[in-house]
C-alpha cells in the first residue's frame, strides 16, 4: 500500500508559540501528530504527557517518534509516546475489537452508526491512523478467509462463501483487485505458492518457491497486484495457492522480530532487480536494528554518491519487506519519507527497533 503521505510529511507543524501553548493546554488534537523533545532531561513525550512542563527554552518539537529519536531523545516512562494514537480511540479500538470478532461479517456504515459512531469521523481516524478506512480494512479481511480456504484445497465457491460474497462475479473481482488476479489462475502445483502471514501490523503475502522467497508484503499495499504480476512475468510462470519450507522460516523468524527477541532474518531470497538495485538492497540489510540512513548514506555507502534518486527508486521498488529493511531510511532531516506498507507501520517499526538497540 503506497498510503495517502507517501514522500510527504503527515503535516506541517505550527510555530513553536502555538506548540507550545499545545504542550501547556495538553491539547488532545496534537496527539500522536506532534512531539516535544525536552532538552534539560532527554525525555520526548506527547504534548498531552501530564509530567511538568518544560520551560520554553527547553522545548523542542518533532513531527515523528522517528525524529525525537534522531535528535537524541528518549521516550517518556509516563505517557508512553511509543504507545499508538489509535489507543485511546474508542471508535478505532471498538471496530478493531469486532472486526476481529466477526473478520467474515460485510461491514457497511450502517453497522458503524449502529455502534454509536459517525462513518466519516471514522473513515478520518482509520486513514490517519492505518492508511486505509475501516471499510476497506474489514474488505481485506474477508478476502484473507477466502484466500485460506483456496490454500487448504477449498473449492472457489466455498471460499466465495468464506469470504462472505453472495455473488460470484464480486469475488472474483475483488480478489483479482487485492491479488492481481482471479482465485481460478491460482493453482497449487505451481513452482510459485503465495500464503498469509499474520503479524501484528496486520496480514502480509509471502511468495517461495522450494529454495527461496521472492516476495514479502503486507496484503493492504495497493502496488501488491503489479507487484505479483511482475513476479509472474520474472519467472515466467504462474503463482500457485500454499506454502513451501522459506515461507514457515520467515514467518518464524518474523515472530521472532515482533516479540523483539532477533532482528536476524535467514531465510533465502530471491531478488528481482537490477544489479544496481540488488547493491541497495544489500546496503540497506547491513543497516543495523535501530539505526537508521539517508538515501544519501545508502548512495555514498555503495560507492555512489550522485544516484541519491536512483537509490530512492530502488528503495521503492524492494519487494520483500522487513527481512531488506527499507523502513530504515528515512530522509536527509530525519523525518519519515514514503513507504509502500504506510508510515504508520515504519514508525512502528522504527520504534520496535529501537529495542534491540537498547538491549545491544
């Protein structure tokens, strides 16, 4: 998903006499979108932190957890600016809390004014906060349920049905929206198989053959379907619906990373690009956990320091996610630049790795 803020800042941040009047009025409207660095102390907190405030002086103020952390600033014990935003919304919290209930249900806006909420107060938060609206969110999730029962050797109808679609055509064209193509093409001798991985920033698509992975992403990224049909045309063959041995080693191994215990990925991969384009990625998988470079760094570390652009296209156009750290670039100031998952997920990201940094 290349989300709403790709290559942009999520907004422009006030002076610093109106962030601070924010910071004195705990004004809840800043929350998770700007962040004071307290210079006398190290601490960075949400504006909403009930600490004691700061002098003026004293105060300075970021638009990402990912700058806080560049400036040298660690998280408040208190308010917990690591903590999402999305917590303390009842509105996100109560959908979340169903959806997961009920992933087959066809949700609509009027199942969200029967919770007590207005749909387009909702539809804001959901892509403020995710990227995507809580419509498009509960979509995906019924697909997933018709994905797995193709993957344990279901028939078309029944996944049609899994997926909550009363007529077949709308699955059809769903799923060829999400994945690039019909449930029919997919088949399960294929040399390529695609399955779901569920992690806690929501469900990726991993793609293996018997040796190696091809592919890697969270299965809300709208460039997915180009994506898969560029793998397709790379190995000139077709994508089949299961999972080979590289797909479990990643999905163990990404356990492992989101239980903050190893940042450390094994599994093979299969990278299709460039030579240039496989130097990037190979730069950005020597980027240690919690560290984070410019696409100048990346650009002077390969021995190319005029390709900054280059490097940014290739960058853009890494297919597997997580295990080719792409979240950990970020740009020449320190704030959060584009990436294909949102950049919701590389901020969490970022703060998740500052872990196995503390812990080094």
């Amino acid at each position: 998903m290349s989300g709403p803020y790709t290559g942009a800042m999520l907004f422009d941040l006030p002076d610093h006499t109106t962030l601070y009047a924010a910071l004195l009025a705990r004004d809840t409207s800043y929350d998770g979108r700007a962040f004071v660095g307290v210079t006398s102390t190290g601490i960075f907190c949400r504006l909403t932190c009930p600490a004691r405030k700061p002098k003026p002086e004293n105060s300075q103020f970021y638009q990402t957890v990912a700058e806080c952390f560049a400036a040298g600033f660690r998280p408040c014990k208190r308010c917990h600016p690591l903590g999402p935003a999305a917590d303390t919304d009842p509105a996100i919290q109560t959908l979340l809390k169903a959806l997961t209930a009920d992933s087959a249900h066809k949700w609509a806006e009027a199942d969200i004014i029967r919770l007590g909420f207005d749909p387009s107060t909702v539809r804001r938060s959901f892509k403020r906060q995710f990227g995507v609206t809580f419509l498009e969110m509960a979509r995906v999730e019924r697909l997933r349920n018709g994905f797995t029962t193709l993957s344990n050797g279901g028939r078309v109808i029944d996944a049609q049905m899994d997926a909550g679609f009363s007529s077949p055509n709308a699955f059809r064209l769903a799923f060829a929206n999400l994945l690039g193509t019909s449930p029919a093409d997919f088949t399960k001798d294929a040399l390529l198989r695609a399955d779901w991985i569920d992690t806690p920033l929501g469900a990726m698509v991993a793609v293996s053959d018997r040796s190696a992975l091809h592919l890697l992403e969270f299965s809300d990224r709208k460039a997915l379907p180009a994506e898969l049909k560029k793998l397709r045309k790379a190995v000139k063959g077709n994508i089949g619906i299961g999972r080979f041995d590289p797909t479990n080693q990643i999905e163990t191994e990404l356990a492992a990373f989101f239980a903050a215990k190893s940042a450390k990925f094994d599994t093979k991969l299969a990278l299709h690009g460039s030579p240039f384009a496989r130097d990037v990625w190979q730069a950005l998988k020597q980027i240690p956990a919690g560290e984070t470079r410019s696409y100048s760094d990346i650009a002077r570390g390969i021995g190319n320091p005029a390709a900054v652009r280059a490097v940014a296209r290739a960058n853009g156009a890494n297919q597997i996610a997580i295990a080719i750290p792409c979240h950990r670039v970020i740009g020449a100031d320190g704030s959060l630049t584009g990436y294909g998952g949102g950049l919701w997920r590389k901020e969490k990201l970022i703060a998740l790795e500052r872990q196995f940094l503390i812990k080094s």
